[in-house]
C-alpha cells in the first residue's frame, strides 16, 4: 500500500472545490499541503495527492484534476473526483445541498451557476460569508500547511465532519428504514396526507428527528409528507413538526387547548407533548392540520 506523504494543491486563488478536496484528504492522510505548480516527478508519485491541478485525472497515482475535461463535460470540479474516488459522491450528490452548485460555480462560473439556479447573479454574491472569504484566503497565502497550522486543523475539522456526516447518514437511514412507519391520514380542509412516525426504542438516537428529512425524499415523499413524528430528547413524550415548514400544518394553539401540550412555537412549526399513545399523537397532529 502506497505512503502518503504529502497533499500537492495549485499555488494563487483558492476556490471553494480545492479547499474541501484538500480537506477531505487531510483528514484521512494527516499529512502537510504544498501549493505550489507540480512537476512531473510530483504526478509520477503516488505518494503525493496532486488536487486541482497538472491536468490529469488519475486516481491510482493520486492525481484529481479536472481542467483537461472538454467544456461540455458535466460539471465536475476537484472535490467531485476526491469524493468519487473516496466512494461517497453519490450520497455527497444526494444529501449535500451545497455540493451540486459547487461544482457548477467552479465549472461553469457565476452567471452560468445563476442561470442554472433561476436567480438573478447578484444572489450568488450574497450568499457568501466572512467564513468563505477569510478560509479561502488564509489557505491561498500559505505555501505550505502542516498540521500545526491553526488553516490546517481547521481543514482536518472540515474533512472529518464531511466525512462523518455522510457516513452515519447511511447508518441513521438505515435506523430509519428499519423502525419508522408512515401514517395515512385524512382532513376535511386538505384531504389525504402523510405523517412519518419514530417510535422510541432502546437504540433511539439523541437526536431522533435527524435524518427523517432525507428519508422522506429517499422514499419519494416530499409531496406527500407534512410533519414528522418523533421521541423528544428532553423528555418521554414526543416532538410533532412540520416538514419542509408546511404552512397547512399549525401547532401554535395547540399549548392552550391541549394539557399534555407544554409547548408549542408561536410560528406554529413544532410542538412538544407528554402524549405517548399513537392515537392521542394522531390527534394532536389532525387540531394542527384542522386549525
């Protein structure tokens, strides 16, 4: 098996791709980052992780660059080939939002990204923060990053929470896949609807909402779905939510008209009961479609 011993990035600007492929890799290797224009000899070595740069795309001898692609490639930027290589870009593709327009920003630019994204290009601009400005510019001065550098850890803290995040995903999924139920109800004001429902078991997760978002589109039911079920973490009743914030669905009353409702959001998106019978919580969740 072949050492890793160094990561090899472009020297000059830095964008969005290269700074989290560059993470993703220092994470898992725990080794320093070079910026600077590679040689061949760098290409050659398989110990050396040349990203975004010396127009080569070979994952064997370490190499994710993807300039040389022609123009109408799809778009697929630096962090595209490190993560299909790392084996999760389907389920990056799939649950991280931000990752599609990242590679069309890196690929195709900011009026093309925009157009793609149906909104004006001034959007695009407004999106940034002080967190992308200072990271990107702080990693763009340095010529060499080693792990005593405060850039460095903050990119291993990066990689590492990418990485996490998509691989207990998988496993909350499956959790989900293999305890929740969907309830089909009915409501004289919207007609037939869905809820999901978590039940508590012994192996609950602390944070037993997590996941069931991207369960439900899993399952092709965004349109279908207008709040979630699940055990509440500080106590032993349950949380009643909306999902995708489905204004036909108001738990803001619920506190007054109901005792075992200690609170409900005055913006109507969520509540907390002591309720723990199936039915009591599906007539909780009928007075909030029913308001």
């Amino acid at each position: 098996m072949t050492t890793i011993h160094q990561i090899l990035t472009h020297p000059g600007g830095a964008h969005k791709d290269d700074l989290l492929a560059c993470s993703l890799l220092v994470h898992l290797h725990q080794v320093p980052v070079v910026r600077k224009e590679p040689t061949r000899a760098d290409l050659d070595d398989p110990g050396i992780l040349v990203v975004d740069v010396g127009h080569e795309h070979d994952p064997a001898r370490g190499n994710f660059d993807h300039h040389q692609f022609p123009k109408d490639y799809p778009p697929t930027c630096a962090l595209s080939l490190v993560l299909q290589h790392l084996e999760i870009y389907d389920d990056a593709k799939k649950f991280c939002d931000w990752l599609e327009p990242a590679e069309w920003f890196d690929t195709r630019g900011p009026n093309e990204t925009a157009k793609w994204l149906g909104v004006e290009r001034d959007i695009i601009s407004k999106t940034s923060s002080p967190i992308d400005i200072t990271l990107l510019r702080r990693f763009a001065k340095c010529s060499e990053l080693k792990p005593e550098s405060p850039v460095w850890q903050m990119m291993n803290m990066i990689g590492e929470d990418l990485i996490m995040y998509l691989r207990e995903l998988r496993s909350r999924l499956k959790f989900i896949d293999d305890h929740c139920e969907f309830w089909t109800m009915n409501s004289k004001s919207i007609g037939e609807y869905e809820v999901i429902f978590m039940p508590r078991t012994a192996s609950v997760p602390d944070d037993a909402s997590a996941g069931l978002g991207r369960y439900i589109e899993e399952q092709g039911k965004e349109d279908r779905v207008i709040a979630l079920v699940y055990p509440d973490r500080r106590g032993e009743g349950f949380g009643l939510s909306r999902y995708n914030d489905d204004q036909r669905v108001d738990f803001s009353a619920l506190e007054k008209k109901c005792d075992d409702v200690h609170f409900s959001h005055a913006r109507g998106f969520v509540c907390k009961t002591s309720a723990t019978g199936v039915n009591r919580l599906k007539e909780l969740i009928q007075m909030a479609v029913d308001h």
